[in-house]
C-alpha cells in the first residue's frame, strides 16, 4: 500500500467522499439556506437525500475542474443532468440546475479554489491544485 501523489492516482469515489468532508470541515464553505429543499434538477421528484449533497456536488465539481479545466456552468449542467420521465410520453434528457452549479463555483471561487479561464469557464488555481493533492495524498491506494 502507498500513499496518492495526485487526484489522477485515487479513486474518483474515495476522493470526492474525502474532499467532501474536508470541505465540511474547514467551514469556509457556507451552505446556502435552500439546501434542504432544492431539487438538483426539473428531472428529478424530490430534493436529495443526503443531507452534506451540496459538500458532496462541490468536491466533484472541484475534481472535475481539476482534471479538465474550462468547465463553465453550461457543461455542469449537461454533465450532472438525467432522463426525465413524461409519464406515458417517451423519456428525453434534461439539464440540471444552474443556479445550484453557478453557486457552488462561486464559492469554490471565494475560497481561492478555481478562477475564470481566460477562454470561458473555470479552471483550478495553484493553490486549490495543492489543496485537491493534499487530499488525495491523504488516501492510501491499494496496489493490486
């Protein structure tokens, strides 16, 4: 067993439930007072739930800026949609919400996490870089 060096050595679950929790501890992250009755997208029946979700789509939304930079609020949505189900009607895609994923960039932001690219969207800063790997360090890998 050794330890991760990076987010790309760990386990995309293992990390996000990690930074998940480190987001939760730090406190820098202030939950917004509709967490507990949002729905994270039209597509969906009922709110989430797991009470720390909002902790948990912000590490993933970190982890995703990290591995692919220039993700704006657009491709969140595209990537965190589903298939909304019409009843009798065939069911199509739908997007997710915006306001939640423009949110939490916000906050991401005000924590020094992630900036604008200059091309459009977001992309991790050297000091959320670090942030992301410490937590990652943290994990151990298990070699099989």
């Amino acid at each position: 067993m050794e330890t991760a060096r990076t987010v790309k050595d760990v386990s995309p679950h293992e990390f996000v439930k990690a930074y998940a929790a480190h987001l939760k501890r730090s406190g820098k992250m202030e939950l917004p007072h509709w967490t507990d009755i949002v729905k994270t997208g039209t597509f969906k029946e009922l709110a989430p739930y797991d009470p720390d979700w909002y902790y948990i789509r912000a590490a993933s939304m970190a982890r995703k800026i990290y591995l692919r930079g220039g993700i704006g609020v657009g491709a969140f949505r595209r990537l965190y949609g589903g298939r909304k189900r019409n009843g009798s009607r065939p069911p199509h895609f739908c997007k997710s919400s915006g306001g939640i994923a423009r949110h939490i960039l916000q906050q991401l932001q005000n924590m020094n996490i992630v900036d604008f690219e200059s091309k459009g969207g977001r992309k991790i800063t050297s000091s959320g870089q670090r942030d992301l790997d410490q937590v990652a360090g943290r994990i151990v890998v298990v070699t099989p």
